[in-house]
C-alpha cells in the first residue's frame, strides 16, 4: 500500500497499478465487485476513541479515504469523485485476513459496521486528492 495524490481510474477494473485492478489480491477469484474500496476518516477517529488503537488509514487496505461523507448512503446509488464516475455496491468490513496482515485482530469487531464500501468504476478518469464526493442524479437501467 503506497499514498498516491492522484490515480487513474480504469472502468471495470478498479484504480491502475492496484491488486484487484490486476487481478492479484487476495479476494479477487471470489464472486462480486472490487474495483474500488473507501473508508470514510470519520470511522478511523472512532476506532481510534473506542480502542485506543491509531490505525493509519494505509492499515485498512482501502483504496479511497474520504471525509464528510456517509459511504453507507452510496450503496446502490450512482455517485462521482471529481471526473470519475461510480457505483456504490455493497458494504466493505473488514475481514479476518485484514486482521492477520496488520496485527490487530480488535479492526474486525472495531470496524464491523464501519469499514467502508465496494464500489464499481464505471468511467474512465483520474481521482485526486480533495476531488469532491457527489451523490449523481442520473437513473441506472
């Protein structure tokens, strides 16, 4: 996991030069979408409150950390970071193997409701740090 200030989004396929977009994480011959994870800051900050435990966001594994935003409002719903456009798919907890990688077994029960989200690039584009977050008014058919 490296911190990036912009990355191409690649539709279908996730964020270029990532393990999912290149088929190699750990999850990536399982059923469902991976293109992109987010985690929201916000659920850092309470982990941090409740456990004591300051997990860098680099610890999550997720690809996009967003504040200010409810990412549980964006499943099943079409949204944009800056240019790129996406589809919120389905929650993202934390899973065993996370717990295992970075040595905190506490991130499993501490981010169960809170570990963010899958979504589903559906356009082509760079993401940048401080791109805004916007909820899209187009219909998905």
């Amino acid at each position: 996991m490296k911190f990036v200030s912009t990355a191409q989004a690649i539709t279908g396929k996730g964020l270029a030069e990532d393990r999912y977009a290149s088929g190699l994480g750990s999850y990536s011959k399982s059923k469902g979408i991976r293109d992109v994870t987010l985690i929201e800051i916000e659920s850092l900050w309470s982990f941090l409150r409740l456990s004591g435990i300051d997990l860098h966001p680099g610890l999550t594994r997720r690809n996009i950390i967003t504040e200010g935003v409810r990412l549980s409002d964006l499943i099943g719903c079409p949204f944009s970071i800056g240019p790129v456009s996406l589809l919120g798919i389905r929650s993202c907890p934390p899973c065993q193997h996370l717990a295992k990688l970075i040595g905190i077994p506490d991130v499993v029960s501490g981010l169960a409701h809170s570990g963010g989200i899958y979504a589903q690039v559906l356009s082509d584009g760079f993401v940048s740090v401080g791109d805004p977050v916007t909820l899209s008014t187009a219909l998905l058919l």
